[in-house]
C-alpha cells in the first residue's frame, strides 16, 4: 500500500466511512502506535497519527533480525495441570479406596487378543500402541485395537472422539472404523469424530493424507474414497450417504517452525503474498480478478490465524474472501497503478 493510498484510508476513518475490513486494519495500527481510536477529532493530530503510523509500517518491516517469542498457550497448560490433578486425585483414592471397580479409565484385554481402552474420566488418555503410534482418546470414548497389529494391517475400533498421531508404515496401512466410516493412512495426524444424533461424523487432517470411505459394514457399497490433506475435513451425512469436504475451522501451519519473518511484507504484490500463504498451509487460495496482482500490501501478519491475516490482507486492498469447499477465493475490484 503506497503512502497516498493509507492517507487516503485515515480520511475514510475519520469520516466514517470505512467497511469492517477496512476499520479493523486501520485499528491493527492504531495499536502499533499505542494510540487509541476512540478519541474524536479534536483531541487526535491526524497528520501526526498519520506520519506515526507510516513510520511504524516502515520500521516494522525492516528486514532485521526478529527475535520471535513464541505465544504462550495458557488454555493448553491449564488443561493438563488440570489432567495432572485428576490424576494424582485418582491415584490415592485408589489407593485409599476399596479396590472393587474403577471409576476412572479402564482397559480390558479380551481372550482373543484385542484390547480394549474405555475413557470414563473428564480429561483426554493418551493410549500407545504397539507400532509406536500414539491415540488421545477423548473423556466418553472407547478404542478397541489388538494387543500386536497384523503383519499386512493395523485396525483399530473407536466409539467416540479420539486424535490419533500414526507411526508410519508404508507395508501395513492403518485403519480407524467409527461406526459408519472408516479411515484409511498411512503415517499422519488426524481426529475423527464417531458422530452423534446431533452431529454428523468427522474427520480432519492436521498433517499428512487421509483417505475416508463408507463403512463397508452398512450394508452399502462404499463409493470413490475422500483424499483430504492438511487443514481439510469431512463429515459424513448417514441418510445421504455422502460425504462433504470443507476447511477446517482454525486451519494450522504445515511447518510449526516456519520463520515469522515470511509473514512480514513491505509493498509485497497480493500474488507473492497468496503464495505465501497457499505454501504455510497447504490451501488454494485463488485470486478472482487478475488486475488485483497489481495491490502491494505492507503488513506484519505473524503470529496471526489465516483467517485474521484474510482479513487484514482484504482490508488493505478493499477486497473480500469467501470459501468455497476446501478453497478459498479472494475477490475484488483491483487496485489502480500510480503513474511515474
């Protein structure tokens, strides 16, 4: 964005004259400046907020060293502090208590050699199996899987909601059958929900490929499989019979440790941007009309969710997004190019 073209955007600001898009973006400034919005003309020096805020663009872009502090996931500590609790809780009342039953999780390994691993408990059980892959069964949840897996296949049962991070082997593919459907890896991470009467089953993928099909058990021949890579989902209408893929909700980046600093642009043109993305994620993102190639953007959109650096992106050029399946579409009328 030129210097022209955000001056311009501060006088529809303050005019009031902005979209959502275009007032959120102009506020991610606001607050780079430690200065507040809210204020009504005859307390801000607009110049000065505006010469402060170009500066700031500036500075912030500069291609220096970054040293990039990585956030703190307070809900994640809580919950196994809390997991913790539980299970220490569990333990001297296990061994205070009388010793008939179990209220907490139980496993029971059957004459035919399955086993089978029954979460009662309000927290997530990790259950390891025997080919080094890890199952976070979720609290309400069952898993049924063998005590070794067979030399050709590995085949495990859920009833419930379960995270499952599989060990991979090219020589056995691993199965997961949840009541109407199955799914099919080879070495990946995925969730799969059973489903209820009030939710349709699910899978989403976090790394890798999975294929899901119809359980062959309904009754009903299983049609063409589903591939789904990362940041994909699908969910299963029983009465249909027909699966329906789509992104999933807070989508992650396919490399964890990917540099912050591919995320911070100075006057980056929107296809250098998109591509960006399309590569951190693993999703298409297509670009409806091709005079927007010509918007640049100037932005720090690290450490931001896809969904928040969409929405910054479009509010710097006046555009939208929607998805569409597993994709998603940017759209908007283009951006003119200053003469000389």
């Amino acid at each position: 964005m030129s210097r022209k073209k955000f001056s311009h955007l501060l006088e529809k600001y303050q005019r009031g004259e902005c979209t959502q898009l275009e007032k959120k973006f102009v506020e991610y400034w606001f607050g780079l400046i430690e200065a507040s919005p809210n204020e009504k003309d005859q307390h801000i020096d607009w110049q000065e907020v505006e010469d402060r805020m170009w500066a700031s663009m500036q500075t912030k872009m500069q291609p220096e060293p970054i040293q990039y502090k990585r956030p703190v996931f307070l809900f994640s500590t809580i919950k196994w502090l809390s997991a913790a609790c539980l299970i220490l809780a569990a333990s001297y009342l296990f061994l205070s208590g009388p010793k008939t039953g179990s209220w907490m999780s139980s496993r029971v390994k059957s004459e035919s050699g399955w086993v089978v691993e029954e979460n009662n408990t309000s927290s997530v059980k990790k259950v390891s199996l025997s080919d080094g892959s890890i199952v976070e069964l979720s609290p309400n949840s069952k898993l049924k899987f063998p005590d070794r897996f067979d030399l050709k296949e590995r085949v495990v049962h859920l009833t419930g909601n379960a995270f499952f991070s599989i060990h991979r082997d090219t020589k056995r593919p691993f199965y997961v059958r949840s009541g109407e459907i199955v799914t099919k890896v080879l070495g990946t991470s995925f969730y799969v929900e059973t489903g209820t009467a009030a939710r349709m089953p699910k899978v989403e993928v976090v790394t890798g490929t999975v294929a899901v099909y119809e359980n062959p058990e309904s009754g009903i021949k299983p049609a063409t499989d589903i591939i789904l890579t990362a940041n994909k989902q699908a969910t299963f209408n029983a009465s249909e019979h027909k699966f329906t893929s789509s992104l999933v909700d807070l989508p992650r980046l396919i490399d964890p440790k990917m540099s912050p600093v591919r995320f911070q642009f100075r006057n980056s043109s929107l296809s250098d941007v998109v591509a960006i993305l399309k590569d951190a994620y693993g999703i298409d993102i297509i670009i409806e009309n091709k005079n927007m190639n010509s918007c640049t953007l100037t932005a720090d959109l690290s450490g931001q969710p896809l969904f928040t650096q969409l929405d910054i992106i479009c509010a710097a050029i006046a555009a939208s997004y929607r998805l569409e399946a597993t994709r998603i579409v940017i759209r908007g009328k283009g951006c003119s190019v200053n003469p000389a």
